[in-house]
C-alpha cells in the first residue's frame, strides 16, 4: 500500500499545481480583456488587452495545462481509488477524496487528509 500512498500524493500534488496555474494565471489572462465571457457573464475586468502576448500565452497555458490537467486527472481519480479500496475507506470519504481534485486548493487539504488517515490506521507506512 505503501506505493498506492505514493502514487496518490504525487498526483494529489501535480493536479493542485496544475488546477491553481490554470484558474489564477491561465483563466485570466486568456478571459480577462473586458468582453463578454461564456455567454454568462455581460464584461468581465479588464486586465489584459485583447490580442496582446499575455492572452495568448494565458490561451496557451489553458489549452495544454487543461488538456494535461484533465489526462493526470484521470490518473488522479485511478490513484486515489486504488489507494481507498487498499485502505478501507467508506464510500463518503473516498467521494470527499475523488472530488476534491477538481477545486483548487482542497487537493492539498485532501491530500493531508487521507495521508494521515492511512498513516493513523495503518502505522506500518508511518
């Protein structure tokens, strides 16, 4: 199982990072120039021009970040599920764990979570 924790923290970690580049550095710079987003919003700030070299390169950070974050996400999901069914979690935690990749930030509040709950039930990996 010791390898299972492993595997789960590093893609625990990977997916945070790529999560909090792309919603506080790749989102903005790509959307952020004061036109209308998604057909939700009327404008949004601006803080870009539009065509300028920071919207394209928030255009590239969001389509290959976002293309790689969705692939590791996958892996993300796999590892985790492996890494609850060697440790016995119930159904609502392991849930907890498997969402939590999806919201920036709770990946490494998650992460911290289900480390100690594995260390704490299984001290061997301690």
């Amino acid at each position: 199982m010791s390898r299972n924790l492993t595997a789960y923290r590093v893609m625990a970690s990977i997916v945070g990072v790529l999560l909090v580049v792309l919603c506080l550095v790749g989102v903005p710079l790509a959307n952020f120039d004061g036109s209308p987003m998604w057909g939700v919003f009327d404008s949004t700030p601006t803080w870009v021009a539009t065509g300028s070299d920071a919207q394209h390169v928030g255009e590239l950070i969001t389509t290959y970040l976002g293309v790689a974050h969705g692939w590791l996400y996958m892996i993300f999901l796999f590892s985790a599920f492996l890494l609850s069914r060697r440790a016995g979690w119930d159904l609502p935690f392991t849930l907890v764990t498997l969402v939590c990749g999806t919201v920036p930030l709770l990946s490494f509040w998650a992460e911290r979570r289900a480390t100690r709950r594995v260390r704490v039930e299984h001290p061997e990996l301690a």
